[in-house]
C-alpha cells in the first residue's frame, strides 16, 4: 500500500497494492493510520468519513480491491464534551498510561442519550484533567471496556491515545492469545449442573424488546462465557449459587443473557431475571431483605489482567465484593445453616 504525505495531517490518502487486497477496510486503515485505533477507524467509516475511488463506503468489512484510491477525512482531535465533575472514585492504581477503578453500583460508565453527567467518564474528567486524551470527538475519552451501570468492579481506562490503542487490542483479542483475563462473580438461582461448563450462543438485541440483548439462532454475534461453580447456599425450599464467570468475548449483558439462557437468572435481575418471584419468597425473610436492598443484578467484576500498554509488564487488579453483595452473601449463608440446623 503506498502512502501520500502531502495533504493535511487531517487526510490520509492511500492506494491499495497486492499485498492489501481482499483486506477488510477497517484492517487496512488502521493499520496505515498506526496512531488511531482499528474501533475508531470503524466509527470514521461508518460516519461516511471515506471514500474509494470517490464513492462513499460506509461498511467497515468491505473487501478492498487492487488499485483503489482511498481517502480518509479525520475530524480534528476535540476536547471531550462531557462536563469534568468532583465524583470520588476508588482508585485501584494510576501512571501515567492508564488508571484502574473500582466502579461503584448506579454509576454509567459513559454518557449516553440523555445522560451526560454522573458516570465514570465525567469523574475521570475531573481527577485527570488534561492527561485524559479525548479520542476525535467521541465522548468516550480513554473507555477501551464497559461494565453495566449496576455491575460493581474493575474497569481500567488509558490516559494516552497510545495505551487506548494498546489496551483495545487486548480487549478485542478478549484473551484467546493475549494476556487479557476477566473474571466475575454472579449469584444465580439453583445449583448449576454440571458445575462448571462453556456457554456459547449469538447474542443481539432481542426482536422484541429492543431495549434488551437476547440469545438469537441467527443474526447475533459470537459469545462464549465460562463458568464454575464456586458455592452453594441454600435450604428445602430455596437455592442459590455463586458463580465464576470469565469472558471469552465480550457482548453486552453477556453474563446475564447468557446465565438466564441456561436456566440460572442473576439474584436481583429486574431485566433478564422476570418471573423469580415465588424463589424470592422462598428465601427466609432476612435473605428477602437483603436482596431487596442490593435492588440490582448481583454481578460483580472481580478481577481484570492485561500487560501494560508502556512496560508491558502483566498487571493483575481484583476488588472485593461491594458491601450490598457481601451483605447479601452472609444473608444467605447464616439461612442456610439455620434452615439445615432445623
């Protein structure tokens, strides 16, 4: 592929060779425009910010062809429109590349329609100031990975367009040959049998709930999700689990779908857990109230390792389970010996 250098740096234009062609177009650009990741080359085409021999293409994996002319437009670098706000975060480690955060419950990690204050990235804002890179305009500064807004745990964010690059990789090779590994803990309805399994479906959103992911027999993309038993509570009339989770790709609400498809909904789900109420009042009454004060899924990102995008050494962060899932856990565990004491 040859290059020309001669325009702004806010266009690059270049002509596809042998050695490129029946390359996906979302692969050729980024790797030509090293210093902009393969995610935000997809976000630029589907934008209609390219062209090929003059035609608009708007499809990210579109097979480039011998001798096309490709032109990108890149919007010039802005400050990240979120408002910086004075949000306490439990810090977990910071450098200069990167921050690592406990996420707390009830708390969105990036603005969206209609929210535009009160998540992670507005707090990240405020405590990092300007060494928080904003990526072209996309108010997602430094997000390379997403938790739920009631899911708890580990979430780390780069400081640097060249550790947001780094660290995407690992998240979109999500581990199967990298150094990547995330692992969650989920209370689930009943005892899973066999205890631990490999649960690989297509997710997307479901036909008729828009609003929610579902698992489809086609259509879908790709999720694969482990899990292990690690615990049983329970009593005659009631069971519940803690499970292991760890992520082989990464869909949204892939936990959740996923333990829901195989019959074990998430304790607390309003969303993919419908229809528990007679398991709810099964469970002996100080269980029933510490359930209803944890009032989200009882999902929790325990542990995230990557290799750091500038020393590449391999970084291991855990976070213990959050004071409403550790209350809930004792609750059940002393209705468990009580019930089987009687």
């Amino acid at each position: 592929m040859t290059a020309d250098s001669s325009d702004a740096q806010d266009t690059l234009n270049f002509t596809v060779t042998p050695e490129w062609v029946g390359k996906r177009l979302d692969v050729v650009v980024a790797h030509f425009a090293q210093d902009i990741s393969r995610s935000r080359c997809q976000d630029l085409i589907r934008q209609d910010a390219l062209t090929i021999d003059g035609a608009t293409i708007s499809e990210p994996k579109y097979r480039v062809k011998q001798d096309q002319q490709i032109n990108l437009i890149l919007p010039p670098p802005v400050d990240a429109a979120p408002l910086a706000q004075n949000i306490t975060l439990d810090i977990l480690h910071e450098d200069d590349a990167l921050i690592v955060i406990n996420k707390p419950a009830n708390m969105v990690v990036h603005p969206a329609p209609g929210l535009d204050e009160d998540t992670l990235v507005n707090a990240l804002l405020y405590h990092c100031g300007d060494s928080l890179v904003g990526i072209g305009g996309v108010k997602r500064p430094g997000i390379v990975h997403r938790l739920d807004k009631d899911t708890t745990g580990v979430i780390v964010v780069a400081k640097t367009e060249q550790a947001h690059n780094h660290l995407a990789a690992q998240f979109a090779d999500h581990g199967r040959t990298g150094p990547l590994e995330r692992e969650y803990i989920a209370l689930v309805w009943a005892e899973p049998r066999p205890p631990k399994g490999r649960i690989e479906t297509q997710i997307g959103r479901d036909p008729k709930n828009r609003t929610k992911q579902a698992v489809l027999k086609e259509g879908g993309r790709n999720a694969i999700t482990h899990f292990k038993l690690d615990h049983v509570f329970g009593g005659h009339k009631w069971t519940v689990a803690r499970v292991k989770c760890r992520l082989e790709t990464g869909r949204t609400h892939q936990i959740r779908v996923h333990m829901t498809h195989i019959g074990h909904p998430l304790l607390g789900d309003a969303t993919y857990g419908i229809g528990m109420e007679s398991k709810i009042r099964n469970l002996p009454m100080p269980a029933q109230q510490a359930l209803k004060a944890l009032n989200r899924q009882a999902l929790h990102a325990a542990l995230l390792g990557f290799e750091h995008p500038v020393t590449k050494e391999k970084m291991v962060f855990t976070a213990p389970l959050p004071k409403d899932m550790s209350e809930l856990e004792s609750a059940l565990s002393a209705a468990s010996e009580d019930d089987f004491s009687q």
